[in-house]
C-alpha cells in the first residue's frame, strides 16, 4: 500500500503534468485556478464566505476561511489575530477542528463580523420538525440489561 506523502507526490506530478500539455499552436490546455487570486477587497472575501457558510459543511468553511488568509497573506492574519503562522496553517488543515474562538479572531482578523439572520421558511420548518420529533427512551428492559452488564 502506498504512503499518504508518495501519493500527494505522484498527484502533484498528474497535476504537473496536465498543466505542461499544450495544443498544436503552443497554447496551455489548462491554467491553474485559485480563488484567492480573485478576492481583492473586503466585499470580495466577505461574499465568498458568505457563500460557503450558506452550505454549512464544516470541512467546506475551513477551506473557505483558508483561502481567504492565503489570499490576504498567512503571516499578516496570524499576526493580526495574536497566533503563531504555523499555528494558524495548523487550525485550518483540513480535518482539524479549530476551537470556534480562533475562527473568530481570524474572521476579525480578516476585518469581517459575523452576522447571523433568519433562515429561509424551508430550512426553518425543518429545524422544527428536527426538535419537535420525540425522542427515543430506553424501554425498562434495556435498562435493566444495561445495568446488568455493568454489575
């Protein structure tokens, strides 16, 4: 079985790869995109987080505030926010789980407020249905096993 790093190797060499493919007049087939070289202004990172927070997967906002640092440069949000660089490269990993006050300081590091307002009717009445919904209890036999068990 290959490694994690080997295949982030050979996935950087596909990538590589792909982007020195030219056509018959010497064009590149494909150019690199990265978000970060489009958001410019405060409007521009306030928008795209604004989207990415409207699906509501975590793994999705981490990204989304990582780009924003990259676009507005690691060290100056890291410095504003009073956290180390690599702490702040450390907390937006993918599949870390930063505590919800260092994404504060770098949402105010980024000089952004979060903001919270209604949902849409749909996503409304199906958080009422979600707390409305009766919750399952242990019958008295499952109780009795359990403390069984553990006796």
């Amino acid at each position: 079985m290959k490694s994690p790093v080997r295949k982030r190797r050979n996935s950087a060499a596909a990538r590589a790869k792909l982007l020195s493919l030219t056509d018959s007049d010497g064009q590149p087939l494909f150019l690199p995109f990265d978000v970060a070289d489009y958001l410019r202004s405060e409007q521009d990172v306030a928008g795209f987080l604004t989207e990415s927070f409207s699906d509501g997967r975590p793994d999705e906002i981490l990204h989304a505030i990582f780009t924003a640092c990259r676009a507005r440069g690691m060290s100056k949000i890291a410095r504003a926010a009073s956290l180390g660089r690599e702490s702040l490269y450390k907390a937006l990993a993918s599949r870390s789980h930063p505590r919800f006050e260092t994404i504060l300081k770098v949402v105010r590091a980024l000089g952004l407020v979060m903001e919270l307002k209604p949902a849409p009717k749909e996503i409304r009445r199906r958080a009422a249905a979600a707390m409305a919904a009766p919750k399952r209890r242990k019958t008295v036999r499952a109780v009795a096993q359990t403390r069984r068990k553990s006796a």
